[in-house]
C-alpha cells in the first residue's frame, strides 16, 4: 500500500509541475527539462558568438602570431624567416643587457606600487569613512582623471616638469636654481605613480568600506590602541584591497611605454621602449617577440598570485 501510495504521488508531481514556457497540458519529465536546459545553453552560446569571435580575432590570433614569431630566426639583413625555427629570441632573454633593464623596470614598477599604496590608502580609508554624500563626491574627484586621455595627462606633467615648469618657477621664486626634473628617472616614477594612482584608491576603498567595524570597536574594547587596531584587524581585513590595487598598479607599471617616452626620453631604458625599439628601430621581431612573451608571463604569474592571495583571504 505505501509503494503504491508513493508511486501515485510521484506520477502526481510528474502531471502538475508545469513549467512557463510549455504548453499547460503538457507534463514535465526529467527528458524534457535536459532537452529545455540544452536549448537555453544552446541559445546563450549562440548570444555569445559575437563576443568571441571578438576575442578570437582581436585577442587570441595576435598573441598566437607573436608566439609564432617568437621562435623565427633573423636574417643578416633583417628580414625574419618563418621556415628556420628556434630558441635563440629566449636564449638571449639572459644577457646582461636585457637583464638589466628587466631589474630597473621591475625595480622602478615595484617602487610606484609602493608609493601608490602609501598614499593611497590613508586617503582611501578617509573616503571610506565620511558621509555617503562626501563620499560621492571624493570618488567623483578620484575618476575625474579617467575622463581625459592618458597620453594629455602624461604631456602635462612634461610641461609642469620642466626647465620653465610650475616647480621650477616655484624654486626661483624662493631665490633656488632652475630645476629640470624632466627626462630624469624621477620624472617618469612622478608620472606612473600619478597615472595609476587612481587603481590603487578604488580596490583600497571597496575593500575598507566592506569591513565590519564592528571588530575594531571589540578591538579597542579589549585596551588595544589606535596602531595595535588598525595593524591587527583593519590591515589584514583589507588585504585583498592592498593585494588588487597592487598588482593593477604593478602590472601597467612594469611594461609601461608611453609615461617613460614622454617623461623619461633615452637616458634610461625601460622594458617598454626596449620592446618599441626591437619591433620599429633594430627590426628584431623575434627577440622582440620573446621579449613580450616574457614579460607577459610576468603578468601572469603575478594575476594567480592574485587571484590565490584573494582566495585564502576568503
């Protein structure tokens, strides 16, 4: 009697679950819901086309190019050959030339992101405090520069920074020398840390504004000071902030091209220009190509240490 009794109600359930966009007479089986759940994939992967076909074309087929070019040889007047493969573009990745320009960028990227996050996140942390009305307002201030181009930004600094420049107008006025700082490795930290200041301020702030302040006030309850508080729960709270921020700023920063050319001209060379020059000066597109590669597989392997980092902070 209860086998029957179940097997009646489970062919009840079977004739009265009805589902919108069938048919009311028409009863839902396990077989229909697959064939419906397969249309619905069928039709959102058909949506996406276009978008990937984007990738394909736009993202994908170059990178594959320059990975192709990357193992071409070089002729003795410039020309790169296809047919004749090798390792020799990733061989020379080690030579002391290449190594030291990928030191001084890398030293030069990690010092903006420093700078970016000791600046960034007193001021995130005052942004993430004030009245949502202030608060608008500050975030407002903080995207304004994205509203004008980079490379306009980029040539303001180069006429603030120069010989007849805001800074050194305000030296002579206070009876200094005239200052130069344009063309200098300084001139070109000034424009990177300005640049990408703004995605250090944004990952800080959604990460400070999400902490449960709750914790700080136990803190605090519990005789901790000010410093003791902030360094034992706002800190480690708003790591995942600190981690985003600094790999959106290291990122740019370690292959940056146009703040370098503009700010920096030839006296140092970064990864940057040193890839510019391989493909448009010495017509090396294979060592340029490993070059790329490279520093690409950098950025990767700093992208898993972000999204690993941010998964244990979960």
């Amino acid at each position: 009697m209860a086998s029957e009794g179940g097997e009646r109600g489970e062919r009840l359930m079977t004739t009265t679950r009805r589902r919108p966009d069938l048919d009311e007479e028409t009863p839902v089986t396990p077989e229909l819901e697959k064939a419906a759940e397969k249309a619905e994939s069928r039709r959102g992967f058909l949506i996406s086309v276009p978008a990937y076909g984007y990738l394909v074309l736009f993202f994908a087929l170059p990178l594959v190019l320059v990975l192709v070019y990357s193992f071409a040889s070089r002729s003795s007047t410039g020309r790169t050959l296809l047919e004749d493969w090798n390792v020799e573009s990733y061989r020379r990745l080690f030579s002391d030339l290449v190594l030291e320009i990928s030191a001084r960028s890398f030293l030069l990227a990690l010092v903006t992101t420093l700078l970016c996050l000791v600046v960034s996140y007193p001021f995130a942390y005052y942004i993430a405090t004030r009245t949502p009305r202030i608060r608008n307002v500050l975030l407002v201030l903080v995207m304004i520069p994205f509203w004008s181009n980079f490379l306009v930004r980029t040539y303001a600094w180069r006429v603030i920074l120069g010989s007849d420049g805001f800074v050194s107008q305000i030296s002579q006025a206070f009876g200094g020398e005239e200052i130069r700082v344009l063309f200098t490795i300084w001139a070109v930290l000034i424009g990177l840390v300005y640049g990408y200041l703004p995605f250090m301020v944004l990952p800080l702030y959604a990460a400070i504004e999400r902490l449960d302040w709750s914790l700080v006030e136990a803190a605090r309850d519990l005789y901790a000071n000010g410093f003791t508080a902030f360094r034992k729960v706002t800190l480690p709270l708003s790591m995942p902030g600190v981690v985003a921020g600094s790999i959106l700023v290291f990122i740019p920063s370690l292959g940056a091209y146009v703040t370098p050319a503009i700010l920096g001209g030839a006296r140092e060379t970064l990864l940057g220009d040193y890839i510019v020059s391989q493909f448009l000066t010495a017509r090396n597109w294979p060592f340029g190509s490993a070059l790329s590669f490279a520093v690409m597989f950098v950025m990767l392997l700093a992208t898993i240490f972000y999204f690993r980092a941010g998964a244990k902070t979960l």
